[in-house]
C-alpha cells in the first residue's frame, strides 16, 4: 500500500509544494500540486539517495531535501 505525505522543496524563486508517494519498493515520488515538477528518488547500491526520473530542470539540491523530509515522516 502507498503512504502520501506533504512536502515542500525550495525552488528557485519560491517553495514547491506537493505531495510525496511511496512506493513498496522504496522508491519516493513527488509530485508539485501546481503539476511544475515531478522528481523520483531512490537509495543507491551505496545507500545514498539519488534522482532516477523527474521533470527537467530540476535542482540537485532536491535530492537530499526531500530525502531529509521522508526519512523524518515515512
């Protein structure tokens, strides 16, 4: 079953809202409520956090700040 939450990422002239669903195997999307942007993150073979799909152009900085906000909610 997915679990959804609320997060906010920092855009570059101001905050994204969305929504953030996980999927069982790990993997967390977010998607803006605007519909601007959509970034997918998953752990890597090293455990780091890391992009495997999303909307262009996108911040690297989202990564880590979304991946701070679902290991604090989920």
């Amino acid at each position: 079953m997915e679990q959804q939450l609320e997060a906010v990422l920092t855009g570059s002239d101001s905050p994204v809202n969305g929504i953030v669903t996980q999927a069982t195997n790990g993997i967390y999307e977010f998607n803006s409520l605007d519909g601007s942007l959509q970034l997918t993150i998953a752990r890597n073979e090293h455990g780091r956090w890391e992009r495997i799909a999303g909307s262009e152009p996108y911040l690297s900085g989202w990564v880590d700040e979304l991946a701070e906000q679902v290991g604090v909610s989920l």
